[in-house]
C-alpha cells in the first residue's frame, strides 16, 4: 500500500509542476483558451482529443456495466470510437474547424454558432444549454473515480473527489489550456502503459483462460436472449456504439481541441495518433469488462464496483497504484477539458458578449479562470450530493447530457461548416427539437419500459434516463434531419455572414 500511495502522490506533484512550469503561457484569453497563437503540434493535439474523449465513465461505468453485460460485443462500442469519433471526425471535421475559426475569430462553440449564423441570441442560448449539460457530465466522472479508490485503496468517495478537484483546478487555474494539452500528453502515456499493464494482470489470472472460449460466443448481441425491442440488448448497444462515436462530433471539450492544432503537418499527425489511442483505449476497456465474466465476485455488486473489484482480485500488490493512476489520468484529462470548455463559454460569450462588453483582455482571463473554480465545485458538490444521498439521476444524466448536447448542435455544427445554405431558423429547431426529444422521450419510455413497475413519475424518470443512449441517438438523427429541412424552408444566410464563413482571406489556411 505504501508504494501504491507514492506513486499517487508523485503523480499529483508532477501535475502541480505542469501548472508551475505553464503558468507564464497563459497571459491572454488566447494564451489561456487556445494555447496562443501558433496552436499545438499534433502528438499534444492528438492526446489531448483521446484523453478528453475517455475517462474514467468508459472504466469504470460504461466496461464494467456493459462489458458484463454484453461479453465481448461490448468491444464494439471502442472499435466505434476509434473509428466513427476519432478517425472520420478528425478527417472530417479538423482541418474545416480550424480555417472556418480562424476566418471568423471564433474562440469557443457559442462564439462560432454566433458568428457564423449572425445571430448573437444563439451565443446566448448554446452557452447556457453547454454549461448546464456539462455539469452532470462532469459529475459522473468525480463519482467513477470515487468509486474506484473506495473500494480498492479504502479512501472515502468524498475525499477522492475534493482531491482529484482542487488538483485539476490548481493546474487549469495557472496554466489554462497549455497546461492541459501537457499533461494531457503525460496522462495519455500513462494511460496506453496502464491499459496494456491491466490486461496483462487480468487476462494471465487463474480465472481466465487465455483462448476465452467460454464467452467466444459473445461478440453479437443478435438472436441472443433479452436481445428483442426497443429496450433489448442489440439496440443498446447500437445506441451506445452510436451515442459514443457521433457524439464527439459535436461536443464543445472534443471539438474545441480543432480550434488550437496548428497546420496541415499537425493534423496528419493527429489523425493517426489520435486513432491509434481511440484503438488500444476504447478496445481493452471493453474488454476488460467483458473478462468480468471470469470473476463471479462481481456478480450482483453495483456496475461501478465490478472493475474495482477485479482490481483487487488481479492486480499484484504494489502496482496496484499504477493502474490507479490509470484511471485518475484519464479523469483528470476529462474534467479539465470540460471545466475549460463550460468557463470559457460563460465567460467570452456571456461575460464579454454580453455583460461587460468593453471587458479588457486581462479581466476576461480572470473571470474564465475564476470560473473554472467554479465549475469544478459545482460538479463535485454534486457528485458528493450523489454519493450521500443516492440521487441516481446525475449518474444516468451523464448519458443524457452527453445525447442533449450532441443532439442540439451537430446538425447546426458539422452542416455548418459543409453547407453555405444552413440558416439561423435551422439551428434554433435543432435546438429546440432535441430538448423537446429528450424530455418527453425519457418520460415516455420509463412508462413503458417493462421494468418498471411503480409507474410513478419518479420511477418513470429513473427507467426513462436509463435509454438515455437511444434517446441521444434519436435526437442527433433527429438534429441532422431538421436542419437540412429547415435549411431548405427558411430564408438563407446573408451574403456576408456566408462570406465571413467560407470566403474570406485567410494567409495560413490549411489546404
């Protein structure tokens, strides 16, 4: 055990030396949101997509929940997310965020909603909707990290938590998104070393054999039973391969990591990279918790407990550290990059945008880092809030956030940035339509879902969250449909917001 703490402490250090040797690059809302002028490299680029897009939600939560559940066709929710959310999105999507940003000065996605559609009532509205959404999302990750050093360390979830916030909030306070792009690099070799560490340990334990046969039967879902219906296993995991992969299209932490990658050269790399991490990540988290079906101590025990427990049971003493920071890397990676993302949109697009629209450079920086603080009490006041006292729907609204979100902007983003013809009506209906869709589709379907029971509103409420992987699906179609129709219905972009977007100069645009 005193090995294992050192290692935790040492790795704590080295973050709050990443915050001492970044502090002096972070002087202007630039330097502090995208890292200045120049923007990164590709390999610091790359890291920090992949260590946002998996935290410790995908270990923790999603392969142990669903990698029991499924067996080995859980693998197909990583293979998804290599290949849908990192490797298409990056070819997709990176080098068109970057030119069409910079034509418009854009430095957040409220901030480009606004200036690419004209309309500052959209900042506005998407900023309020980014920062509400991403709280419980935040949340969730603090309660998957909590769980995983309650029960293999004896720490209480509590302390975890206070923790893991004020060393996030120490390192993105001082060196901003510099600062998270470094150590997002160090945390994602962290993390490749401790996947290929944590296999190892698992799949060379008595209780597994090394051919598994016994579940070499799992990797589809169809004509399996409970694999029938809206609510049987082949359309979860469709949902999820879905919900997970697309999603990332239109996250304002993921997509943010576009606006700071430096040239043509940079996004090659990035590519790559960024697909390579996605591959080994995605893939041995799910697998690992299909092994779970090797260990029946975690059978019956609560989703977020069954790797923890197979921690205990396979990883040797001493090392067990290592593994840990695991998953403390890819926690922190996230949570930096989404306490990065929900201050900046207050504080550029409503502070500045709206408040005190004379703010000087040096009082924007302030109140975006004050506001980091902020997020990142909130959301472990709410995580601790969850832990107390049971309120499970913060835990099945980190599905839900992530499916709102995606569904209110990825129609109005990945559209806008293909098609000239995409109007201001078109990305209110997006909007709108997707928190309509979500609400009355998580009412609807814990009514109806054979589970439950009770019928009360409660009850409906808990069941109807947890289809929250079809309900995001159907809203991110649902957004895609509705803006190409609205599009086609409404009055089309002025001539020089289209000019401001696609058209103008631009010395350094990547071809």
């Amino acid at each position: 055990m005193a090995i294992d703490i050192t290692v935790l402490i040492l790795y704590a250090l080295s973050m709050v030396g990443v915050a001492v040797y970044t502090k002096n690059r972070s002087g202007s809302v630039d330097d502090f949101l995208l890292a200045g002028k120049r923007g990164l490299n590709g390999w610091l680029t790359a890291f920090a997509y992949g260590t946002t897009y998996f935290s410790a939600v995908i270990f923790i939560g999603y392969a142990g929940q669903f990698g029991r559940a499924y067996g080995l066709a859980s693998v197909w929710i990583g293979i998804g997310n290599a290949l849908i959310g990192t490797l298409i999105a990056w070819l997709v999507l990176a080098k068109r965020t970057k030119n069409m940003t910079r034509r418009l000065g854009a430095k957040t996605m409220p901030d480009f909603f606004e200036k690419r559609y004209g309309s500052h009532g959209l900042k506005i509205v998407s900023s309020i909707i980014i920062f509400i959404f991403l709280i419980p999302y935040s949340a969730s990750v603090y309660n998957g990290l909590s769980s995983l050093f309650e029960i293999v360390f004896g720490i209480p979830g509590w302390a975890v938590m206070i923790a893991l916030a004020l060393l996030t909030a120490v390192y993105l306070f001082f060196g901003g998104y510099f600062a998270t792009a470094l150590s997002d690099f160090i945390q994602g070799i962290i993390m490749i070393i401790g996947v290929i560490l944590m296999v190892i340990f698992f799949m060379s334990n008595e209780r597994v054999n090394w051919d598994i046969s016994a579940i070499a039967d799992s990797w589809f879902t169809f004509g399996k039973a409970g694999s029938e219906g809206i609510f049987g296993s082949t359309v979860s995991l469709i949902s999820l391969i879905l919900l997970t992969s697309l999603g990332v299209w239109a996250l304002p932490q993921t997509i943010h990591k576009y606006y700071a990658i430096r040239d043509k050269k940079a996004i090659t790399q990035g590519v790559v990279v960024s697909t390579a991490f996605a591959l080994i990540i995605g893939f041995v988290a799910y697998f690992t918790g299909a092994l779970s079906f090797f260990f029946p101590e975690t059978q019956g025990i609560p989703d977020g407990a069954v790797i923890p427990t197979m921690f205990n049971l396979a990883i040797p003493a001493g090392l067990t550290g290592v593994i840990a920071v695991l998953i403390l890397s890819a926690s922190m990676s996230t949570l930096s990059s989404v306490s990065l993302a929900s201050a900046s949109v207050i504080a550029v697009d409503l502070y500045k945008g709206s408040i005190k629209k004379d703010a000087t450079d040096k009082q924007v920086n302030l109140v975006m880092r004050a506001l980091t603080l902020v997020f990142v009490l909130i959301s472990v006041v709410l995580a601790i809030l969850n832990e107390k006292l049971g309120i499970a729907a913060i835990a099945y609204m980190m599905g839900v956030s992530w499916g709102t979100l995606a569904g209110c902007f990825i129609g109005p983003y990945v559209l806008g940035l293909l098609w000239k013809r995409v109007t201001k009506a078109a990305v209110y209906t997006s909007i709108i339509s997707s928190l309509v869709i979500t609400v009355t589709l998580v009412i609807t379907l814990g009514y109806i879902n054979p589970q439950n029971t009770d019928l009360s509103f409660g009850s409906a409420l808990k069941y109807g969250m947890q289809s929250s992987p079809l309900i995001g699906v159907i809203c991110m179609i649902s957004s895609l449909l509705l803006t190409a129709l609205v599009s086609l219905f409404t009055r089309a972009p002025s001539e020089s917001v289209i000019e401001n977007a696609f058209n103008s100069p631009l010395e350094d645009e990547i071809a």
